[in-house]
C-alpha cells in the first residue's frame, strides 16, 4: 500500500488518475480504516486530502455554503455563522457518533458513504462539485 498527501487539488487528481489499481480517498477515515481492518477493501493507493486548503474550508458562497470534504463534524458545530444559516446540517453533523468520531468524521464521507447508519443524507440536500482529469475544481 502507498499513501500520498498531496498539497493540492491537481496533485490529489493526478495521483487517482495515475493509480493503476484500487486506489481510495482519505478524509476522515472513520469508514475506509474500519473497512480496511476488516479486509473489506485493500487500496494499493491512498490518497489523504486533509492537507489540500479547499478541503479544509467552509464559507459563504453564492447564497450557500462550501464545505470541504475534510471538514469534520466537530469543525462544523464550531463554525457561529453556520450554525446560524444552516442549523439542521450542523445538527446532523451532530448526530454522527460519539465526540470522538466527529472530531474525524467528515459530513463529505458521512453523504458518499453507503452505510446504513448515515445520518447527514436524510436533511441535507446538497449541490456536490468535484475535480477529476476532465474537469475543473
């Protein structure tokens, strides 16, 4: 297994576009670890976005908000001026385990995670923007 940490929004597309086997993203890793543990998956390529900016933000935007995929559950709730514009989304985030799993847990991850115990999906309705080799960031 390899792991990256790119710095950069290009740099994280061009190591999963040059991946030649199965390759994962890595946010929060409170479900890739747990499926790796379990040998549910076994990536030859992890790439750790946690250190790209734009995945670490979360601000006004167009009448809405962005929040990075690596923002954390626990990021959100301290974030005032989205708890006041968006309450219900920050509860949910709220919802999502223990303390200790929104401190690494990501709303991103908890909305593209297919298990059964997603919490955000059920009241967020969301526009989703993302980056690969044929398109724009």
């Amino acid at each position: 297994m390899r792991y990256e940490a790119p710095e950069s929004v290009e740099g994280a597309v061009a190591l999963l576009s040059a991946a030649t086997g199965e390759a994962r993203v890595l946010a929060g890793g409170t479900d890739l670890l747990v499926q790796m543990r379990a040998d549910v998956v076994d990536p030859e390529l992890i790439v750790d976005i946690k250190k790209i900016a734009e995945t670490r933000a979360v601000r006004e935007e167009k009448g809405g908000w962005r929040i990075g995929a690596a923002v954390t559950g626990a990021e959100l709730k301290e974030h005032a001026k989205l708890k006041r514009a968006w309450p219900g989304v920050v509860e949910a985030a709220n919802l999502i385990g223990s303390t200790q799993v929104q401190g690494r847990a990501t709303l991103g991850g908890n909305l593209c995670n297919g298990s059964p115990a997603r919490k955000a999906g059920a009241i967020c309705r969301s526009r989703t923007s993302c980056s690969g080799p044929a398109s724009s960031p």
